[in-house]
C-alpha cells in the first residue's frame, strides 16, 4: 500500500481539484440524505395519512437532533413553496426531485472533478517514470528488457488510473455518503441500526478474500503482459531477419504461448473479480431478509410507522450502493497496488551514472581527450580493458582498431561517461569527467555511430534534434555540409518529410548523412565516430567519407574503424587487443613495422574486407 499511498502523494499538486472533489462529495452526501428523509412525510402524511395511530405513538417519542432539523427544514421549505403549489403532496414531490436534481448535478461535478484528478496524477506519474528510465545507464537497459519498461509505463499505470480516475471517486463519494446514510439510519433508529451493523462483518469477509486471491492473480496477469510485450518488441524489431530465414510460424508460435500465458493469467484474476458480485448480493439479501422480520415486528406494535421503516429500508438499499463501490474499489486498488508497486521499482532504480556532489560545467576546453591506467568490466568478472592509457590530444585525430570485442567501442562509451570504469581516470578538457556536470561535457560531445538513431518525424526535426533556436539556413548548410542536401529537395516534402520509425523510408547511406548533419548542427568540439561508414555501398561510402571529413574539420576527434582504410589520415593510430594498447603511431609508421597493425591489413586484404564497400564486423 505505500507505494499506492506514494501515487496519492502526487495528486496533491493538484489541490484546487482536491477542494473542488471534496465540497462537491459533501453536497451529494447532503442532498441523499434530505432526499432520503422526505419519505417519511410521503408515506405518513401522502400515501397512508389514515396510518394516526402510529404516528401519534411515534410523536410521542422525543426525536434526534439530525431527524429534527431534516423535519425543521422541509417544514421552512414546503412553507417557501405553498404560494406555487399548495399545501399538498405536491410541495413534498417537488422537494424531492429538487433533492434529487441537487445531488445528481453535485454528483456529476464529483466524478468529474476526480477523473480531472486522476487522469492529471497518471500523467505526472508517467511523466516521472520516463524521466527516471531516461537517467539510467546502459547497465540498466541491458538487464531490463524493453517489452518490460513499455509495460511498466504504458499498461500498469491503466489499472492505477483505474482506481484513481474511476474508483476513487466511488470511494470518496460513497464514505461521504455512506458516513451521512450511517448517522441518518441511528438518528432515525437505533436499535434496528445497531442490529444491522450485526450483519455488516457477514459482508466484510468476502470483501477480504477475493481481495487477496486478487492482488495475487493481478501480479501475474501484469507479469506476463511484460512478457507479451517483450516477444513483440523483439519480434518486430528482428522482423526482417525473421522473414528472411522463413522463421514467421515459428515467432507466431512463440507469441501464441506467450498470449495464451497472459490469457490464463488475466482470466483467473476476472473470474475472481465476476464472482465477488454474486457472492455479495446473496449474502446481502440474506442480510435484508433477517433485517424486514425484525422490522415487521416493530411495525405491528407500533413503535415504528411505514414510512419510518421505508425510509429506514431505502436508507440501507442507498447505503448498499456505497459498500458495493467500495468493495468494487478494493478489487481496483489491489490491481493498482501491484502496478504501483512495479512503477515504483523503476522510479527508484538507483542511477549508477549521475552527477557527483560539486560537479562542475565544462568551461572552455584547453585539453583533449586521456584515459590513465583504465580498467573496465561490463560484469565484474571478465575484463574488456586493461590499464589502458591513451591521449587524443586537442584538434587532433585519433583512430582505434583492432579485432572484434577488442575494447574499442568501449572506450568510446567510456568518454561521454556512459560507464565508469572500474579503476583508473577518463579525462575530457582537463577534467576528469566524474568531477563534470554530465549535461554539460555531454553537450560538449558529438557522436555518429553504426547505427544511426533517427525518429518519426520530419526531416528539419531530425537534424535539429530538439533545438528549436536552429534557423532553417543552418539546418540546410549543415546538410549540404553533410552531402544529404540533394537527396532531401527530392523527398516527397523536402525538409518536411516525415522519414517513418527509424527513418526506414531512407537508405542507409541516407540515414548516417542525417546523423551526420545533426552533429555538424551540434558543433560539438569534440567528436566520436564509431564505426559511422560500415556497411554502406561504394558511393555511399564515398558520401559519408566526405562528409566525415567536413565534420572532422578542427574538432578533437576519436574514430574507430573495422575497415583500415578509412583511418589512413589519422593523426595517430591506436591498435588493441584483448583489452591492450599493442601499437601506436602514423600510418606510415605502422605500416613499416611488421606488428599487429600489418597483420590487421594483411588479413583484411585476404578476405577482400578493406575494398570499397566490404563491411566490417
């Protein structure tokens, strides 16, 4: 429950909606109530006025506070209205549609007011889980799987807004106004009440049990809807391998079980839910049933009149509505529970890269890039680095090769500080990059990777990448810059074009142009390439060389390359294996020795990958 509690918390911001949720229950509370008492003159005085006796007798009786000021009220009112329509019955019909008016227009603006709330509060919850999931490092989204974080933002907060937007408003309403019914029903009669409350623990039992048979079920049916939506994330994403090894019936096989898993598990938890009404309504009939046998024998003695065990009735059947929603929120709130609690998880996974106490902003940079005596392990086990040092000095370019797994991507991730490593210092402009403010060096950095990033929107907004102070003339120059220029005139809308998920609707060679101009739009000092002309054609290639090197132009520049070629003008080149600087130097130095650096170009003019257009690996 506190991390329900902790959601509730978040629908204080919203207090105005809170007064307004409040006040509004108050008056329907109110309005059922002074509806509820005018039954009694409508029986007594309307419908049996013959019934004397009784109700001599029960005048006779001194009255509660509450019954008399109900009486004193309708009384005022009835008098207010006898110059529109007598002194009749027809004073008392229109008190009671005015009542009822009153509570239903009261009614409206309530449930109104708590789906305002409600629907507000899961907005800045989702609002917050996002922000908490985009803080978190790579560590994070390799141990949690993506259908899992779709899940977690997109589904679990639908069950809380099930009992925030929709239940709670039941709630609220029906405890106002079940507090109003409770104290009517004593003032109105005390021994029935008191016997009635004999019977309200009969109903409470079933309320516990199929709460918790259903917090259990609704855990697992939550489950595997992670699970759903993990097969489909990565269905969808390996869809063109899928179709290229004619794998379609076998994934269709794998999401069917994974369907049928969340089938069964929702189904158990909705027969949980259907069977609660059933079980309630008898129990509360039979309750009824022993209440009338009781009351009949009032009535025949005369301590009680019709219309006071008439309003007294219609009092319990206004207060079984209440109970029923309150039991209905309790099923809501044990499902909300448990996606509260699973939000929560994520909203407190601890961010294992953040800014330091006294972190600093980067100020100009008077340095280059240096990794001192760095070790680095993704699982603590197997080192991937290993007391690497390694200095990109400022406006320079320094390129890293070397076989697969080699620590070269590594080392890249290590610089924008997307780990820390586990010992030794990685020092950007001076500083090591723990002691910096992560907004601030990250701004300072550019990257263009293998694979390139772009999102479904227009192709100004890609290049522009959030900024809206960038004018249209320096989107078009860091464009023709990029070479991707041309190719962008002829879409469909030109720089309006909506490139699709991923920006699949361009080619490859396309694709790594676009990043490349958002990084010339960046202008960031410093520069990562990863690898950023890998699997491109010939021509492509040719495109995004060039363009690379109008984006190399005087910046600080790391590049690592599987294709040698490409690295030729180089200021220094950097060869690893397993984890270790082996070789450094120029090119023609590195080609003159017969070290690893030969026998990385010899082997790739063996298996012909250093030709224009072979990729690398």
């Amino acid at each position: 429950m506190k991390h329900f509690f902790r959601v509730l918390s978040i629908a204080r911001r919203h207090l105005l909606w809170i007064i307004v949720v409040v006040c509004s229950m108050l008056a329907v509370a109110v309005a059922t109530v002074f509806a509820l008492n005018m039954i009694r003159p409508l029986y007594n005085q309307v419908l049996a006025p013959g019934a004397a006796a009784g109700l001599a007798r029960r005048a006779a009786r001194p009255e509660s506070f509450l019954i008399h000021w109900l009486d004193g009220g309708v009384s005022w009112l009835r008098m207010q209205l006898q110059p529109a329509v007598g002194k009749g019955a027809a004073g008392i019909l229109v008190l009671i549609f005015g009542a009822i008016v009153v509570k239903n227009l009261a009614t409206f603006l309530a449930r109104y007011s708590v789906a305002q709330l409600g629907l507000a509060t899961i907005r800045d919850l989702r609002n917050t889980l996002f922000e908490a999931i985009v803080r978190q490092g790579p560590r994070f989204f390799y141990r949690v799987p993506s259908g899992v974080l779709i899940s977690r933002v997109v589904y679990d907060p639908r069950f809380i807004q099930e009992a925030l937007a929709e239940r709670l408003g039941d709630l609220l309403q029906s405890g106002v106004t079940l507090a109003g019914l409770l104290v009517y029903l004593f003032s109105l009669d005390l021994k029935l009440s008191l016997v009635t409350l004999v019977v309200a623990p009969v109903l409470i039992t079933p309320i516990v049990y199929f709460a918790r048979r259903l917090r259990r079920r609704s855990r697992q049916s939550q489950e595997r809807m992670g699970d759903l939506t993990t097969v489909l994330d990565e269905i969808i994403r390996g869809m063109k391998v899928i179709q290229a090894f004619g794998m379609e019936q076998f994934e269709a096989s794998k999401f069917r079980r994974a369907t049928q898993r969340h089938f069964w598990a929702s189904l158990r938890a909705r027969a949980i839910q259907l069977a609660n009404a059933p079980v309630m309504e008898s129990v509360g009939t039979l309750g009824a049933l022993a209440l009338i046998a009781y009351a009949s024998a009032k009535i025949g003695n005369g301590a009680m009149t019709l219309g006071d065990f008439s309003a007294f009735l219609l009092g319990l059947w206004a207060a079984y509505a209440p109970v029923k929603n309150l039991n209905q929120f309790n099923l809501a709130l044990q499902q909300a529970v448990v996606a509260s609690k699973r939000v929560f998880e994520l909203i407190d996974e601890p961010v294992e890269i953040q800014d330091l106490p006294g972190a600093r902003p980067l100020g100009q940079l008077k340095d280059g890039i240096s990794l001192e005596g760095v070790w680095f392990a993704y699982d603590d086990e197997r080192w991937v680095l290993r007391d690497v040092n390694l200095n990109v000095p400022l406006g320079k370019t320094v390129a890293l090769v070397g076989a697969s797994g080699a620590g070269k991507s590594t080392i890249a991730q290590l610089i924008p500080r997307f780990w820390d490593p586990q010992r030794g210092t990685v020092m950007v402009g001076g500083h090591d990059v723990r002691s910096l403010q992560l907004a601030s060096f990250r701004a300072r950095i550019g990257v263009v990777a293998q694979e390139t990033v772009l999102f479904n929107d227009t192709v100004r907004a890609n290049i522009a990448f959030g900024r809206n102070d960038i004018s249209q003339g320096r989107i078009e120059a860091a464009a023709k810059a990029a070479f991707a220029d041309a190719f962008i005139r002829a879409l469909p809308r030109g720089y309006d074009t909506i490139i699709g998920e991923a920006g699949m609707t361009l080619s490859g060679g396309q694709r790594q142009r676009l990043a490349i101009a958002r990084a010339l739009v960046k202008d960031p000092p410093i520069l990562i390439l990863d690898e950023a002309t890998s699997f491109l054609d010939p021509e492509a290639e040719r495109l995004v060389q060039q363009a690379l090197d109008n984006l190399m132009h005087g910046r600080t520049t790391l590049m690592i390359a599987h294709r040698l070629s490409t690295v030729r003008n180089a200021d220094t080149i950097v060869v690893l294996e397993k984890g270790r600087i082996v070789q450094q130097g120029s090119w023609e130095e590195l080609v003159k020795s017969e070290g690893p650096f030969a026998r990385l170009i010899a082997m790739q003019r063996l298996t012909g990958r250093d030709r224009p257009g072979a990729g690398g690996s």
